[in-house]
C-alpha cells in the first residue's frame, strides 16, 4: 500500500474575479473548493489512475472534516490524526495576476506527533510512504527526519518532496525516490541551470549522498532521473501551460503509479512526465486519460554517466 504524508493540509478556496477593489466590496464571478496539500494531491492523483493508497496528516474541525469528506466520497482511505484546532483555509484570489492568502494551520501538540509516528511504525516492508510539503511551526526542523528514521527500521520505501535542508537531512537514510526541481537543486549547491544535461552530475551527488533515484523537473526544457547506474533526459509535450499547482506532485504519483505496475524506472519516468505535464495544462488535477493522451509526446534519452562528474 501507498501510503502521503501532509502535515500541514489545507482547504484550499480559489475565488476569480473580473478586478480586485482593495478597501471596496469584491463580487466573485465564482468560487471553488477543494483539499489541498502535496501528499494529499499525491493520493487524489494515484487514485485517478486507479492506485490505492491511504493519506495520512492532521487534519482538525469542520474544515478538517470536509477533507476527510472529500477524500472519502472518491474511494480516497483516509487515518489522519485529528488535532484541536481547525485545518487551515487557504484563498486564492485570481484575477489578471493571481494573489494567495495562506493560513498558517493548526497547532500540533506532542501527543498528536506520537501519534502520527505510531501510524508510521505500523507500516510494514510491503508499504511505501510520500512525504510532501512543508513542516508546521509547531513541529520540530527534525520532523522529517524522525519519521523516515522509522522508516528505515521497518524496511519501508519512502519517496521525499521537500527542499532545501528537509530534503538533504533524509538523504542518509536512502529515499526510493526525491523530486527536487531544478530551482531547489540550485539553492542546494547554490548553483544555477540552463539545460536537462547541466543538472545530471549535481543529481549524482545525491545520489552519492543517499537518493536511490532523483527527479529534477525543469518546467519546459523536461526533466531528468538520475540513479546509481544510469540518467535519462526527458522532452515535455506541447500544451498550454494552464497552471502549475500540483505538477510536481503529479509527477510523483505519475511515477508510482507506473512503477507499481511495471517495475520499470524509465517507463515510470515517461509517465511521470507525461503526468506533470497533463497538470499543467489543466485547471485542476490530471485525468489518467490526459497523461496517457500526451506519453507518446514524452522521448526519453539514455545518458551514459561515464565521466559526468
């Protein structure tokens, strides 16, 4: 079983409007809402291309409630820790330019923190676990790395999408899969990229450093997968770029979707691709139609990593 981590989810509410009157009264031309949070997106998007999985997080209240709801009515398993306060709410206002009010969330007491580890040691060798996403204020810098910690002792797969210092504190404990892009591959060797091929040796760091498999995506010039023994360089197919909330994790559900049923890296890197990209031409989420719709756009070339670094 496939299982995402959100620690710090969201009701996510997108109001659009003709032009935002600041200080005057603002009617909507319409409003949507949804649950929000990259493990959470992870889940929805697995679900669509008909893997199972179970989220987990802390989830509070009524806006708690109507994630848990939510996820439910799309067949989504759920065992979320359930916190005092309520989960955030976060607006987005779109107009010409696209303006984000973002709460900070709910307060996470220590018991509540046990208490999502101990769902975390009941995963067994036969799971995997996606953390995505940012860690509350109220939780420890170290959090991730004592979940993972937990991980490695079960015997359980774990995939990481984190940046900066969450991502290269679980390196050592060897993550299957992690999904910097190639801005948060820069800040870590404060370095920057101008193609697929420039990305490839600082990708072999982390490998070397831990990361059984690493994705760097790199919005419109494709992406690359660097492993032990191989990379592979990816074209992106033509679209609209419509929005881009929710490609990244579209991308890691896109890959384990795929690797779940064929155990083949490089096909589960085309349809991560191909994942990524059907987000991002989309007001929404992918269709497990829409990323099969735009795989054979996706070319993938095998890069010998002899003398790379």
């Amino acid at each position: 079983m496939i299982h995402t981590l959100t620690l710090n989810p969201s009701v996510d509410y997108i109001v659009e409007l003709d032009e935002m009157i600041v200080g005057g009264l603002n009617r909507m031309q319409q409003d949507a809402k949804f649950p929000g949070g990259k493990g959470i997106n992870v889940s929805r998007v697995l679900n669509r291309m008909d893997v199972e999985s179970k989220a987990f997080g802390f989830v509070g209240g009524f806006t708690g409630d109507y994630i848990v709801d939510c996820l439910n009515k799309d067949n989504i398993q759920t065992d979320f820790v359930q916190v005092a306060d309520d989960t955030r709410i976060n607006v987005k206002i779109k107009t010409e330019t696209e303006t984000e009010i973002n709460a900070k969330g709910p307060a996470i007491s220590g018991r509540d923190f046990e208490d999502l580890k101990n769902k975390i040691r009941s995963l067994s060798e036969e799971d995997l676990l996606v953390l995505a996403g940012s860690i509350p204020s109220t939780l420890p810098e170290s959090t991730y790395e004592e979940l993972v910690r937990i991980c490695s002792e079960n015997g359980t797969a774990f995939v990481v999408d984190a940046e900066g210092e969450l991502l290269k504190k679980v390196l050592p404990y060897k993550p299957f899969l992690i999904k910097p892009n190639h801005h948060e591959l820069g800040e870590i060797f404060n370095t920057e990229f101008t193609s697929a091929r420039e990305v490839i040796p600082y990708g072999q760091k982390l490998v070397e450093m831990g990361a059984q498999n690493v994705i760097v995506s790199l919005a419109g010039k494709g992406a690359v997968l660097i492993s032990a023994e191989t990379a592979y360089i990816s074209s992106v197919p033509n679209g609209e770029v419509k929005s881009s909330v929710g490609a990244g994790d579209s991308m890691v559900a896109g890959f384990l979707a795929a690797y779940e049923k064929n155990k083949n890296i490089e096909k589960a890197f085309q349809y991560s691709v191909a994942s990524g990209s059907a987000t991002a031409f989309s007001l929404g989420l992918c269709t497990k139609e829409k990323a099969e719709e735009l795989l054979s756009q996706v070319s993938i070339e095998k890069v010998s990593l002899k003398g790379e670094i």
